[in-house]
C-alpha cells in the first residue's frame, strides 16, 4: 500500500488523521533532528496499520514534511 503523509514535528501528543482516501496527517512527537521525527513516523504508522516497522519505508521526502510511504503486508 502507497500512502502519502503530511508530518508535523514536536508534536505534544502523536496522531493521525486521515485527510483523503490515501493520504494522513501525522502527528509525531519528536523533532525533525537527525531522522529522530522519520523513525517515530514509521513507528506510529506501523502501529496504526498493524505491520512490523521493519514493514514501513519512506519512499519520498524523508528531508521534508510531505512523504511517500510503503507499507508492506
């Protein structure tokens, strides 16, 4: 499955938020340092779609807030 997310960084609490028929809002509670906000994204979405993080990749963006993720199943 192919998703696209819009990340915001330092978050208070993570959350997601569906906006379209493929594409999320994530909220991640980490900053945008050293890959720290891009780990604790696959770690939610792995958590919300039920898969291993090891089964969530960033395709796209990994430098910027609008991503292309795979989720693999």
């Amino acid at each position: 499955m192919i998703i696209n997310v819009r990340v915001v960084p330092n978050a208070k609490r993570p959350s997601i938020t569906k906006e379209g028929s493929s594409s999320y809002k994530v909220r991640v509670n980490a900053p945008a340092v050293e890959g720290k906000a891009n780990e604790r994204l696959r770690e939610i979405l792995a958590e919300y779609f039920s898969v291993r993080k090891s089964d969530v990749s960033i395709e796209n963006g990994s430098k910027g807030r609008d991503k292309t993720v795979i989720i693999s199943e």
